[in-house]
C-alpha cells in the first residue's frame, strides 16, 4: 500500500476533485482543500443527486468513495486518525504528477494512533 506521501496514494481523490472544480481550479491560484479522517471527510465536492424516480445508488458516487478509501488505508498504516490537505491543479490537469495535480500541504493533524 503507497503511503501518505506517494502522490499514488493522492492521484484519484485529486481526478475527483479536479472533475469537481474544473472553473475554480482554472483561474489563477486555483486550488481545492479539504480533509479526511477516519469515519468522516470535509471535501469541496458538489452534492450528487440521483435521476428521478430513483434513490441514490452506492454507484453514483463509488469514485469519490473509492478515492476516499485509498486515503484512509494510508492513514491507518502510518497511525493517524485524521489529514488535511491542499492542492493545486493546472486547468489541462499537467502538473506535476501523473494524475494532474500536486500535493501542495499535508498536514497531520492527530499523530496519536488508534486503539
């Protein structure tokens, strides 16, 4: 498993995010925060909502879940309980980093491990 500083670890929350914020992350300075924690997640996405006639479905939103996912894993392996996070993305998504983003901050914000 890649850890918290692997920018592989990062990659598909960061193609969520950017698919997410196309026009802000666009302008000059653009960037996206948020932060992910072991039972929670603050993160600039828009609310999702199922066509009518149909309650929202698991699928609808497995990306982000998944992307989340990836991101937690790192965070157990490495101890921690909770992470925030900024990053900048070019409006093209080439930065660096193969996915089209970089981590800009990370920053710990429980060290304590779990029990």
């Amino acid at each position: 498993m890649p850890s918290l500083q692997d920018f592989e670890t990062w990659e598909p929350l960061l193609r969520v995010l950017r698919a997410s914020n196309a026009e802000s992350l666009a302008a000059p300075g653009g960037h996206v925060a948020g932060r992910i924690g072991y039972l929670s997640a603050s993160l600039p996405l828009p609310p999702r909502f199922p066509p009518p006639g149909r309650a929202l479905q698991v699928e609808d939103v497995q990306d982000e879940h998944d992307a989340v996912e990836r991101v937690r894993n790192a965070l157990t392996d490495a101890g921690l309980d909770d992470i925030s996070f900024a990053a900048e993305m070019g409006p093209t998504g080439r930065s660096s980093g193969a996915g089209g983003g970089r981590l800009t901050r990370l920053d710990r914000l429980r060290r304590q491990r779990r029990r």
